[in-house]
C-alpha cells in the first residue's frame, strides 16, 4: 500500500498509508489528494497538508463560524483563500448572510475541489455566494466594499502568501470591516514552529487591539493549533452562546465549536515563546515561515 511523508520540519513529519488519488500542478502550486482510513481524503498544497475529510469541520468552525457568531447580525463575509471552498460551505449555515465573497488566486483548486467534492458543488449553488479569482490583496486595496467579517483562510506564510501575514495586510483589512466587524485567522503551533507563531501574532497585534485565542487539537495536523478572531471593539463570548442557540433551534449545531476554548490561559512556556521569538513582519521585510528549512519541506 502507498505511504506519503509530509516533512513538517527538517527532522519530523508525518506518514499517511493510504493510496493517491491525484497528483498535479496548477499555475500556482502543486496539488495532491490522498487517502487513508484515519482521516478520509486530504489535500495537500506544496506538500502541506491543508484540510481533511475527517476534521475539516474542527478547523473551519473555528476559523469561520466562530467571528460569524461573535457578530450581532453579520450580513457579509470576506473569505481571503480558502480555494477548497470548506469555509464557504461553513458560511452557508447562517442565513442572516446576504454576501458571501470569496478571493482566490487559485482558480485550479477551487476547479478541482467542486469536482471531487459533491458538497462542495452543491454549496457554490447558493446565490449569496461570489469567487473573484484575483490576489486578494490586489482587490482589497482597489475595492473599498466592507464587511461584517472577515476570514484569512490562506496557506502558510510562504511564498506569495506571505505578504498577507505583514501588518500592512492586517492594516488594509481593518479598513474593509464594519463598525464592530471581526477578522479571524489560524497562527500555527508555538511548540514546533515558534518564530512563526510569536510573529504571526505580534504583527496582528499590531493592528487589533481586541484578540481572543482558541487553541485546539488538529488531529490530520498531528499537532495543536491556534485561532485568533480580532476585533475594535470587545468581543462578546455571551453573545457567542447566545448565537448557538438560536442557530440549533433552526437546526444548525456545531460539533468541535465551543466558546469556553477562548478562556483557557496560555501556559509559561507559551508567554515565554511570544516574549523572546517573533518580530513584526512588514511589507519590507515580510516574514517566511520556511525560509530556513529544507526543500523537501515544502514542495
């Protein structure tokens, strides 16, 4: 039976036993999806692993329902990446949304994923749904449109993605929320990868002065990982509650969803990466997560 690695440093990774459905490259990237019995289909990016059939719900629960439900009445969602279209199909569960925009450089995943996925096929039916296939940053500095919320769903900063981890980016997406709007995006693992992780969030630190950080278990990441919504104005983990229950009297719940992930306090060693790791990444001097690794890393 096949074995795929994917090296998630120079020393460790992963190894999936499984078969390969499909191999390729898109003006982009290089794309793969592969199979195995603990995690369903998973696409991999660069050789990355971006989301899997068995947890992907966890994941964009997180990233997507959670500033959804920390917003009174959100009427508009800006999806930034997110070229699987699994945030999409988050969104759709809250019918209070009248836009629902999605900015994708990709057009050959979101080709690939509609084909390969039927729910992902029957999600972009849904008339409140939009794709602009641009650079995200391109169409925010030109498009002066706001929104209720705002979602960063991207790869790793790496590559072309990076300039969407500087504050300049964070800046500009301030500017096209709401009054009382919210940004939500992922900050990685503090343990494996703490430059990247004390970075990420010093930058969006920067920018927004209202963070609350849930940190929860990726199983198809094989490690811990953090979600940070943002926002100007405090959020309300009251009106989160309150939010799912009148979302599961229609009968919308969430499985992996839960608030009380945003009240569990940061251990010392925690504090200790984002006091000694980390710098502001800046237009100038943006920050790669893989700069320093290996090429097999990321491929």
């Amino acid at each position: 039976m096949p074995v795929k690695t994917e090296w998630t440093t120079n020393t460790f990774g992963h190894v999936y036993k499984g078969r390969s459905l499909y191999k390729g490259k898109t003006p982009f990237q290089s794309m793969e999806i592969f199979k195995d019995e603990t995690f369903g289909t998973m696409l991999f990016l660069d050789g990355k692993i971006q989301i899997s059939h068995g947890d992907e719900n966890r994941y964009h629960q997180y990233l997507v329902s959670a500033p959804l439900l920390a917003h009174s009445n959100p009427e508009s969602i800006c999806i930034v990446g997110g070229g699987d279209c699994f945030a999409i199909e988050e969104a759709i569960k809250f019918k209070s949304l009248k836009r629902i925009l999605m900015l994708e450089i990709d057009k050959g995943v979101v080709d690939f994923c509609r084909k390969n996925y039927p729910v992902i096929e029957k999600c972009l039916k849904d008339k409140r749904v939009e794709i602009i296939y641009k650079d995200a940053r391109k169409w925010l500095e030109k498009n002066p449109e706001t929104f209720d919320v705002l979602v960063i769903d991207l790869t790793e900063p790496h590559g072309p993605s990076k300039m969407l981890y500087t504050q300049e980016f964070y800046r500009l997406c301030k500017k096209r929320l709401n009054n009382k709007g919210l940004i939500a995006i992922h900050t990685d693992n503090y343990y494996l990868f703490p430059e990247s992780f004390a970075t990420i969030y010093k930058t969006f630190r920067s920018v927004f002065a209202n963070i609350l950080t849930a940190r929860v278990d990726m199983p198809c990441f094989g490690m811990g990982w953090t979600y940070r919504i943002a926002s100007s104005t405090p959020i309300s983990l009251k009106l989160m509650e309150s939010n799912i229950r009148k979302l599961k009297k229609g009968g919308v719940t969430f499985k992996h969803f839960t608030p009380s992930s945003y009240l569990v306090q940061p251990t010392l060693e925690e504090l200790d990466v984002l006091k000694k790791r980390g710098r502001l990444s800046t237009d100038r001097k943006p920050f790669d997560k893989f700069a320093k690794m290996e090429k097999y890393v990321t491929r």
